[in-house]
C-alpha cells in the first residue's frame, strides 16, 4: 500500500519533504544576485513512529539537492529524493479494512516513493523571476506539479514583496482498488501566494504570506471504509515570521506563526519557535512547534465501551450515516508538541555537515480551546536526519 493509505503518513511524508529542501531566512534582504558559488548536499532521513505498545511507519529517505549558478544571472536549483515506508495503520478509528482486521483496524504497507523537482531562476537588479516543476511516483499515487513567483525589492533592499502561483494534477489507483474498488481517479489544485518581507532594524526582519488553494477531484482515503469526502476543497494559509538577531551573544531568534483553515472545516495553529546560536565552526540551533487542530465537519468518533474504543459498535453506528464521512485520524481534534535539536559544522571553506534530532507527539488532549477528538491512542514519532555539503 501506498501514501494515499496512510492515516498518519502525512507526518512521515512531511518529514520527508524537508530532507528535500534547504531553508534559509537572511537576517537582511539584499538584491536580486544569482549564487556566486554551486552547492552539493548529500542528506539522509531516518522516520518512526509508534502508538502505545506497537512500532508503526518507519522510513528510510536518502536525498540529494544541488545548487547551481548558470553565469552572472541564471541559477538552478534540484533536488531528488527516495523514500522507502514500511508499517501499520494506526489502530484505533483508522478503519482499514475492518472486515479483516474487526479488532485493531491496522494493515500492513510497504511502499517506496521517488519525488525530484527543478527551479530556475532568472535574476535581475531588483527582481527575480522562477519556474520550478517537481514530480512525486509511488505505485497507486503520481503527482505531478508546476509554479512560478516572481519577487521584486525596493530601492534600499529593505523590503521585498513575492507572488507566486501554481498547480499540480495527481493520479490515483489504489493497490487492488482499495475498500471501495477505486480506479483512476484524479486530483487538481491550483493555488496563489502573495508575500512581504520587511527590514525592520538592523537586528530584525519579518515576513508575511498569504496563500489561497483551491482543489477539486478525489480527496478521499480509498483503503478506509465510511471514508467519503467532498470533491472540492479550499484552503486558506497565513504565515507570519519574525527574525531577531542578539549580537551580543551572535545567536538569532526565529519565530513563526501559521493558521490554516479549509472548507472541510478544519482550523488550525501552529507555533514554532527557534535560536540559531553559533560558536566558532559550530551552529547548534534547538527548537520548539507547538500544533492545534478543530475537527474536519464529517469527521465522527469512535463508540467508546468500557474498555476502551468498540470497533465492532463504530462499524455498526459508521454504517448508519448518511452523506460525507469519515474517520481519519487526521482530520480529528488534537495537539502536538514537536522538540528538535540540530548541530552543523563548517568543516573547512568548502564541507559543512550537519546532524538533526526531532521528536514529535500528538494526543487528543493537548488540543487549544478543547479536549480534542475522544478515543485515540496518543501518535509518536522520532525523526534523524543527517547531512553533508559541499561548495564549489
């Protein structure tokens, strides 16, 4: 089984996904330049997650990202990454096939997934403009995606504003058609983003975006019964970030702040704070998020007996409704608390490496404004991710 079987893989495929990129925020704008110098990274991501008293995803996900400038005012920028999944669904209120399994609701997936994409990117004195097309193969789900942004900044390179929009079509066809015979379906999003970032200070920069998606097409989860979802969703994303930097102790501080809402009536908050501090050769850079989400509208819960979640009373109620249902552990209610660590080091004027620990945790109970979707076993998850690079 596949990424569109997955209940809880979204958190793997996240992690994933960040072994994929390289993410830097300047602490000043400066102007539009191509990079003066290539880059090569070599990164390797360890993934697994647990529920209480079982071992449940893990991934193995090598990638490799490449950085390259195309004379005085082209760049090009790809990456390329392989992940290989293996585990369980969760067991309580994924409903996999239940008629199988009428007592835990877990399966057994394997799946290996190839994903690269490609940005170029043109500069001139004050603007830059990107296209970028990126591609996603695992044997029931391909996903294939195309954008563009443009930036454009000030006189005094002080302020930059970023639109951007893009698309992307996916195919799915089930292992087997899934619960409910699914063949050939498909998905399509579109989406726009308007940015700014603004120099507040010498010491400080800060961001705004706002991203709007709209898509339509299977959204639905073909290896869950009464999963049945609307063929259309909108989303709207806004992102602030705040960077200071203490020069006193050469360390920055990195905040953001992330709410999210879609038609499906999901709602959420995310919080992340980070200090980048630096000390010689070495960069050590912990980190906290904290997440909270409302429940999807058609979202139900689980019949609780006495002791604890009755599959077999849940299949007998989720037979009774009526219309758009579900129930995905990841459209419930609940918190997350995610604590990281991560060390690099200037090898020499060329090689850096770099080593990151996360450890993720999701409970019902740590929801905001709630005590979250009942009936769920708390979702774990540790993440490694080593990398090497080197600048020519």
């Amino acid at each position: 089984m596949a990424a569109t079987e997955s209940a809880t893989r979204s958190a793997a495929a996240l992690f994933a996904a960040a072994a994929a990129a390289v993410a830097a925020t300047p602490l000043a704008a400066r102007a539009e330049n191509a990079p003066e110098a290539g880059s090569v990274a070599v990164k390797y991501l360890s993934y697994e997650d647990s529920q209480p008293g079982i071992k449940r995803i893990s991934v193995s996900a090598p990638s490799l990202l490449l950085t390259l400038p195309l004379g005085s005012a082209w760049s090009l920028d790809a990456s390329v990454v392989r992940d290989a999944v293996s585990g369980a669904s969760p067991r309580y209120h994924a409903f996999t096939d239940i008629r199988k399994y009428p007592t835990s609701g877990a399966s057994r997936m394997q799946d290996e997934r190839t994903a690269g994409d490609v940005k170029v990117t043109r500069y001139f004195s004050r603007s830059a403009v990107s296209l970028s097309y990126a591609h996603s193969s695992e044997n029931d789900y391909v996903s294939n995606a195309l954008a563009t942004e443009l930036r454009f900044s000030s006189d005094d390179n002080n302020r930059t504003w970023t639109f951007g929009v893009g698309g992307n079509t996916d195919r799915i066809n089930p292992t087997n058609g899934g619960v409910r015979n699914v063949r050939d379906e498909s998905k399509k999003v579109a989406e726009g983003l308007i940015g700014l970032t603004q120099v507040l200070t010498p010491k400080d920069i800060a961001q705004v975006n706002l991203s709007y998606s709209r898509g339509n097409g299977y959204y639905s989860d073909p290896y869950k019964v009464f999963d049945n979802r609307p063929r259309n969703r909108r989303s709207v994303v806004l992102l602030t970030r705040w960077n200071h930097y203490f020069e006193q102790v050469a360390a920055t501080m990195r905040t953001s702040y992330r709410s999210y809402r879609d038609s499906f009536g999901v709602q959420s908050h995310t919080a992340t704070l980070e200090w980048v501090q630096t000390a010689g050769r070495w960069t050590i850079t912990p980190n906290v998020r904290l997440y909270s989400q409302s429940a999807a509208d058609f979202y139900f819960d689980p019949i609780i007996g006495p002791n604890g979640p009755d599959a077999l009373a849940t299949l007998q109620y989720g037979q009774t409704l009526q219309g758009f249902t579900s129930a995905d552990q990841r459209l419930s209610a609940f918190g997350a608390v995610t604590v990281g660590l991560k060390v690099g080091v200037q090898l020499d004027k060329s090689w850096s490496a770099d080593l990151k620990a996360d450890r993720y945790e999701q409970r019902a109970t740590w929801r905001l404004g709630g005590t979250g979707s009942p009936g769920l076993d708390p979702f774990r998850a540790n993440v490694m991710q080593f990398g090497i690079a080197s600048k020519f």
